[in-house]
C-alpha cells in the first residue's frame, strides 16, 4: 500500500524567511509519481509540480524549490523569502501510475506572518 | 484552458435525503475521482472511474455511490445522507498517457457539503 506523511501539520513563519515543508513517502512500485498541489483559502488544488521516480534532478522555479531523494524517499519543498500570498494547505501526493488515482498526505497548513 | 466543473461551491441537504454531485470535463481525460477532503485527515479517495460505466472503490466507498453515464461527467450519489457525510468533495480527472505519466490530476473548484 502507498502511504504519504507531511509530519508537520501547521507552521508559521514571517514574511521574507525561508521554509521548508516535508513530504516522505512509502511505495512499492518501481516506477512512481510525486505531486505538490497548493490548496488558498479558496478551496481549489493549484498544481506545482510532477516529479517521477527516475529523475532525481532536483527543481526550481523561482522562489519554489524541491528536493527529490529516492534514498531516504522524500520529496521536500522549499519556498524562499516567503511572502503571505504563500500562505495555504500545501499537498503532497504519490501515484502508481495506475488509473487508481492519487495518494495524498493530511496536508501542511503553511502561514506566512507580515 | 483546462477545465473541471463541479455544479455546486455550497450545498444544505437534510438527513436521509438523496444527494447528487456532479463533476464534468472537458478534457477527454480517462479517469476521474472522487475524493473527499477534512481537517486533519488530509484527502481520501472515495470512488473512481477508469472508463464510462466502470467504477472502482476507493478507500472509503460506504455510504457513497458514483455514475458515469458518459466520459465526461462523473457523479458522486450519497444514498441517504448522514451527518458524518458532511464535508469537502473534491472531483478530479486526469488522464494516462502510457509509461511517462506526463501528466497532471485537475481538480475542480470543490462543493462543501453540509447536512444537517
């Protein structure tokens, strides 16, 4: 069975600093998908980024960072000089690559403090 | 511009009562689920669908229903609505593009659910 865990429920942080938010994950596939959605207050889940389990390369996109290490099966997010727009629940999920759908973690609740 | 529409944002329904959430495409996407969302349980997958008229159990199916009449519409039926029902539903589709899933799941808008 897939399993994600996103250990840290809440964190808060002030404007500008750098944050973190972890995501590890338990499969037995060999070939897997690994998302990040962003959930606003508004509800709907925004997309951020696809990782699958052969590109370990990690990414970045402007103030938006991940770190992918299949060696301890984790799949961090890292946002710098954060601002309050960041604030939101903040999703990762894991994918067989079956028609089955995704597995989600309970979600970070990130809160950015001007 | 891509597109997942979930027919209601609130919905008030009484207990015991039939409920029906709708989800439509516009992607030509396989696959679509239903998933519902609560504080502190994260997102759990209810049903979903691989092909019109196929469904599959998710991990928490009791209490729940789902059609899919045609390949862009996928609805999620509470027979007899319950208190513990109320919640946030989450409609997704995506589709499977062979071994590189070069792809993304779209999630509509959500319908919040409250029954009373």
């Amino acid at each position: 069975a897939q399993k994600v865990t996103q250990a840290q429920t809440e964190i808060s942080v002030v404007e500008k600093e750098d944050v973190t938010l972890d995501c590890v994950y338990e499969t037995r596939d060999t070939t897997y998908y690994l998302f990040w959605y962003k959930q606003p207050p508004s509800g709907e889940l925004v997309f951020l980024i696809r990782r699958n389990s052969f590109d370990e390369q990690n990414e970045i996109s402007g103030r938006y960072s991940w770190n992918f290490q299949k060696s301890t099966s984790s799949f961090n997010f890292t946002i710098t000089a954060s601002q309050v727009v960041d604030s939101a629940v903040y999703f990762c999920a894991l994918s067989g690559g079956g028609a089955d759908g995704l597995t989600f973690g309970k979600g970070t609740h990130l809160i950015i403090q001007p | 511009d891509v597109k997942v529409t979930q027919s209601s944002r609130y919905l008030v329904k009484r207990t015991g009562e039939k409920v029906f959430l709708e989800c439509v495409q516009d992607m030509d996407h396989e696959n679509m689920f239903w998933y519902r969302q609560d504080p502190g349980l994260g997102l759990r997958l209810i049903y979903f669908s691989y092909d019109v008229k196929m469904k599959e159990k998710g991990d928490i199916p009791e209490g729940y229903s789902v059609s899919r009449e045609k390949k862009e519409r996928f609805s999620l039926i509470l027979e007899s609505a319950s208190t513990n029902q109320t919640s946030m539903y989450l409609c997704a589709s995506l589709a499977l593009t062979g071994f590189d899933m070069n792809t993304e799941a779209f999630f509509g808008q959500g319908t919040r659910l409250t029954v009373v």
